[in-house]
C-alpha cells in the first residue's frame, strides 16, 4: 500500500505541475493573442507614430482646468467601454494646449485595453486620405470606415481647406457632413479637437455640422498657456 500511495502522490503531483505548465502556456498564448491584436489596432487607426506613445500617465495636468480635462478624457474611457454609443467630446482651445495628447490618449488606452478599432487623423489628413484615394477605388470604403468604426477621433477641424461653390459647400464640407451625419444617425461618438471657437468653426465648416457636433459631444475648453511653447523657452 505505501508504494501505492507514493506512486499515486507522484502522479498527482506530475499532473499538477503539468496542469500548471499548460496553463502558463495558454495565458503566454492569450498574452501573444493580445499583442497581435493591440498592434494590428494600431497599425489599422492611421495614428501617427509620434502620439502612439500619448498616455494619460504622462500628460502634464497643472492646473485645475488641465485636471478637469483629464479626468473627463479619462472618464470617457469607461463610458464608452461599457456603450459605444455614448456621447463624444469636444476639445477647443489654443494651440499646444494638449488637445491631440488627451485625445491620443483616448485612442490608446480603447485600443490597448479594450481592443476596440479606433480611427485617429487630422481632418486634412483624413480627407485627404479619402481624396487621392479614389485613384484606386477605394475611396468609398475609407469614408466608410470612418462612418461606421466604433471611435473616430478627428484632430484639428477646421483646418482643412475648401474651396467652396456656388452654392457655398464644396467636396470638403460635403463629405465631412456625410461622415458626421451619418455617425450622428447611428449613435456612433467622435472626439474632435480644434482651435476655433464654435462661431469660427461654423463659418469654416458649416452651421449643419456644428449643430450635430455640439449635440454628439461633452464640450471641453483647454485655454491655457501653449504647453510647446513653454517647453521651448525652458530650454532655451
């Protein structure tokens, strides 16, 4: 019976340890899944290499306003993981303020921790992306995506330029109010940086298109010192 018994113990204790073998295994796979997954994210969301480092960690929050900002951006995180038609935000303010950096935030932590598909780009790039892309026809499918993904992030509207026609629109604001409207149909959020005040943005881009936007999205002032250009007189 002893014999027995420390075989048995034995092929427990061999059972056990290959047990945890196999499961070290499977979360080094699930890990790796991940990975994959996050970097596929990232590569697919046209975010710049510069901001796919932008985190809320380290965004420099001094003063109250900056605090507020940053826990709003950092609150639609959660918000938006647990509905994805919740409303967006809307970051206006000077330039170098931190805009772009709390709304890159945003796109990494959805991406990185959530694994939800996000679509990051200035409003030039992004049109511009959709443009010279009819060459090759696929510009349907990238106005497409930027209606239907589950977080568009436009940085900087307002500075794309149009030439407008008679009857005061052009390619520009036509196929910017197709995506909004159509992410505003659909309950789909935006966040959208800009540095113009809501009359200026809707001279340059349209009363149609602001309209929805002050409806899809919280509204975040950031007027505060240019953040860039403090860094340079520091070191200077």
């Amino acid at each position: 019976m002893g014999h027995e018994d420390c075989g048995c113990k034995q092929s427990l204790n061999a059972i056990a340890e290959l047990t945890r073998e196999y499961e070290l295994m499977e979360q080094q796979r699930e890990f790796e899944r991940l990975q994959y997954k996050i970097k596929r994210l990232i590569d697919n969301s046209m975010m710049g290499l510069r901001f796919q480092d932008r985190i809320f960690d380290n965004y420099n929050a001094i003063t109250d306003q900056q605090k507020i900002a940053l826990r709003v951006a950092n609150n639609f995180c959660g918000r938006f993981a647990k509905d994805v038609h919740c409303k967006g935000l809307f970051f206006s303010g000077a330039v170098g303020t931190g805009k772009t950096h709390l709304a890159a935030a945003i796109a990494n932590r959805i991406m990185k921790e959530h694994y939800i598909p996000v679509l990051f780009g200035t409003a030039p790039g992004l049109l511009n992306k959709i443009k010279h892309s009819f060459d090759d026809g696929s510009g349907d499918k990238i106005a497409n995506m930027l209606c239907n993904v589950p977080l568009l992030i436009i940085d900087d509207l307002g500075k794309e330029y149009a030439r407008k026609n008679a009857d005061g629109w052009s390619w520009v604001h036509e196929t910017l109010y197709e995506v909004i409207n159509q992410r505003y149909e659909n309950y789909l959020p935006l966040i959208v940086t800009t540095n113009l005040t809501l009359p200026e943005l809707e001279k340059r881009v349209d009363k149609a298109i602001v309209s929805r936007l002050v409806e899809m999205c919280d509204g975040i002032q950031c007027n505060w010192e240019d953040y860039r250009m403090k860094k340079a007189a520091g070191a200077a």
